[in-house]
C-alpha cells in the first residue's frame, strides 16, 4: 500500500466535514511505514542542542555560528528556533577539513569597498 493509499484509508475514517491536522513526524510515520524502499528518506534538520552536543561546544557557540551564516542553508523554525540542514553540517565539517573554502557572507562589501578612493 502507497502512501496515497494510507492517506485515503485515514481519510474515509474521518466524519464528513471533519479537518486533521497531522504532525510531519506523523507524515513520516504514515510514508515509511508501507513507503518504497527505494527511496530514502533524508535525515531532519540538526537543532542547536544536538550540533551543541556533536562538536562539544556549547548551544550559544552553535548559534553564533549559525547567525554568522557558517552553516549553509540554516533558517529559523516559526522565527525562533534554529534548524540546520544535514548538507549545512557537512559542508562546514569540509571547511573545518580545509576541502573547500566557503566565502563568507558579507565579504562582497569589501570587495565593493576596494574600487573607492578614499579621501
């Protein structure tokens, strides 16, 4: 049975009229419980506390880091928390490693800087 399949089933149980709301760890129940093995499933996003937890720094090191923009594609849940994605983790870990060099944001002013004369 597909995912659409479940989906359906748990729709027909429902009342007419009725709403659900279904959580995403719900979804991923529903998805890998009867899912196509050939398709995996990416890992979630890193929170500060397990980042904290993986590189033993603390959870306020973690988020510096990412308010610089240190990890590529970090955003804000609900404009609060900070979720990481799994690629972010690894390309910093590649910097970390001196595999590839990441320009930092912000560096494009000093690039628009050098061009001025100053007086």
């Amino acid at each position: 049975m597909n995912l659409a399949d479940r989906l359906r089933e748990l729709a027909k149980r429902l009342p007419p009229g009725a709403s659900l709301t279904l959580t995403r760890d719900g979804l991923l129940g529903l998805a890998t419980e009867h899912g196509d093995p050939d398709q995996p499933l990416g890992r979630p996003d890193f929170t500060i506390a397990e980042l904290a937890a993986r590189f033993y720094r603390s959870p306020s090191t973690v988020r510096g880091w990412c308010e610089r923009g240190r990890f590529e594609g970090a955003y804000k849940l609900n404009g609060r928390d900070w979720r990481i994605p799994p690629a972010g983790v690894d390309a910093f870990l590649a910097e970390q490693r001196g595999e590839h060099t990441v320009t930092p944001l912000g560096s494009w002013r000093l690039v628009g800087r050098a061009g001025v004369a100053r007086p």
